[in-house]
C-alpha cells in the first residue's frame, strides 16, 4: 500500500514538475524573455533553462540565464510570467553569476495591511515592503542626502511621512526639525528633545525665520570643525543627523507656487 502511494505520489510530483516546465517556457517565450533564430525549418525559440524544481511549498524553480541576460530582465518580466506558473508574484534572486533562484509567491505580498515595528533600529527606517514581499529599509545615517514624497492628493503622502517621523523620533542618531505653519504637524512632539529644533503655526514669523538661521549656523559649525580628510559629517548621538522636514506646495496651474525658504540639510516634504 505504503510502495503504491510512493508511486502515485512521485507520479503526480513529475506531472506537476511537467506542467511548470512546459508553462515557464510557454511564459517566457510570451513575455520576451527569449532569444529568437530563424532556421530553414522555422523559428528556434530558446529560453532560460530551468535547471531544478523544488515543489514547496514554496514552488521554488532555479533557471540558468541566457548568456546576456542579466536578472534585472528576468524581475521586469516577472509579474508577466508569473500567473502563467500558478502565483501571484515572483520573488526573485541571484544564485551564483549566470542563476537565478524564483520563488513562487501565491499571496499578494501588497494585501492588507503591513505592521510598523517601533522603536526601529539606529540609523534606519522601514520605508515599506516591495512586491516581492521584501522591507525597503533605508540608512539615513550613511545613504541619504535628500528624499522627496510626492504624490497625487489622498495618495499617502502624510501617513508614510507620519511612519517616517514615528521611527525617526525615537532614534538617538537624529533630530526631526522644521517649521510647520499648520500647527498640526510637531504636536506629538512637545516636550522632547525634538522640539527645539521645531516651530509652529503662523503666530510667530520670527520664531521660523531664527529656526531656519539656527539650523545654517549649526551646519556651517558643523563645517568648519569637519577634518581636511572627510566631507562628511560623522553621525553620532552628540552630533546627529538633522532631518528637515518642509512643505513644497503646488497646484496645477497656479501662477504663484507657494515656497518656504529651502536649508542645506536633509530634507523630506510632506503635502
Ligand atoms: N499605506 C496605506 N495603506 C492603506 N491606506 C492608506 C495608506 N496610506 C494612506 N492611506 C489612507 O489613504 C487616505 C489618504 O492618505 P493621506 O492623508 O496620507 O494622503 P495625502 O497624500 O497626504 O493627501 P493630501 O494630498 O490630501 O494631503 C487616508 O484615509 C489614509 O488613511
Ligand atoms: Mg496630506
């Protein structure tokens, strides 16, 4: 009985390993991920050989690359390929130099909603998850010299800067500045080390105009006392990293685009 259902099983693992086979070359061929010859007796399609199969779960394949190809071809033609194998997404990765390892995703990895882990760690912020199901974490000690969010109204712009400032505010490497004429944006914030280096509301226009004098005097101390051999700013807990937040506002069509003087330091701006 025991041999019988061995059988049967091996059976339909090589029916299944068939099915793929013969739907990756079926998808490559349509998604372009291909080389094309003519012969005499017709076209010669070749494709990425698939080189092993392992059924999961996860279906993981492992395919040899044509030579030229490069991985980058194979990703931008994943979510092509990818439901003609069965999944949702394609997570893929390199293995070795000329392989690529596919893993079959068969749940939208962008479906629901994905949980902000806090405090996160020093010098870094989770900016979202890809759709192959990979965090985009970010270094803001090391990478980042400017960072822009735009986008369309009510398209997320304040909730991703709201789980930016969330991260950043509890990281010893960094101070959160700015001047928000709203008065909305800093009022967490009141209390903490952060709020020296905010200003609030339209009240007081001297208040934003000394913030921003402040924040070029610190940047240019910061210069002057920076050794001849770096051009740099080392990021430490006593000298961390200035992020400024400002608001570029812009409607379409409107001859007087409203602007806040911009500073030299890191800057993020959240409509
Ligand atoms: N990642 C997300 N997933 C699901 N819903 C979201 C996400 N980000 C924002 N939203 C929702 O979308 C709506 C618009 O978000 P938000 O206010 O951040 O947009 P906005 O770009 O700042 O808009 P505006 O241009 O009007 O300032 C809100 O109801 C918010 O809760
Ligand atoms: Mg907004």
């Amino acid at each position: 009985m025991g041999f019988w259902t061995a059988r049967q099983e091996r059976a339909l693992d090589e029916r299944e390993v068939d099915a793929l086979w013969w739907a990756w070359r079926q998808a490559c061929e349509g998604a372009g991920l291909c080389t094309r010859v003519d012969t005499v007796t017709g076209p010669t399609v070749t494709v990425p050989r698939l080189v092993d199969v392992v059924l999961g779960p996860p279906v993981v394949l492992t395919v040899q690359l044509l030579p030229g190809q490069l991985l980058g071809d194979l990703r931008r033609v994943a979510l092509r390929i990818a439901p003609h194998l069965g999944a949702v997404a394609l997570r893929v990765t390199a293995l070795g130099q000329i392989h690529a390892r596919i893993e079959l995703l068969g749940a939208d990895p962008l479906d629901g909603t994905v949980g902000l882990p806090l405090p996160a760690a020093p010098g870094r912020v989770l900016l979202g998850r890809d759709e192959t199901a990979r965090d985009l974490v970010q270094s803001w000690a090391d990478d980042v010299a400017h960072t822009i969010v735009q986008g369309v109204t009510r398209s997320g712009k304040s909730v991703f800067t709201y789980g930016l400032l969330s991260q950043l505010a509890a990281d010893p490497l960094v101070t959160l500045c700015g001047s928000d004429p709203t008065g909305l944006l800093w009022r967490p914030f009141a209390g903490i080390r952060h709020a020296a280096w905010q200003v609030s509301g339209v009240d007081d226009l001297a208040a934003h105009e000394a913030l921003l004098l402040a924040l070029v005097e610190d940047m240019d101390a910061r210069i002057s006392s920076m050794p001849a051999d770096r051009d740099t700013v080392e990021i430490t807990p006593a000298q961390p990293l200035r992020v400024v937040l400002e608001e570029l506002a812009r409607s379409t069509g409107s001859p007087t685009p409203r602007r806040r003087p911009r500073t030299r330091s890191a800057s993020a701006s959240a409509p």
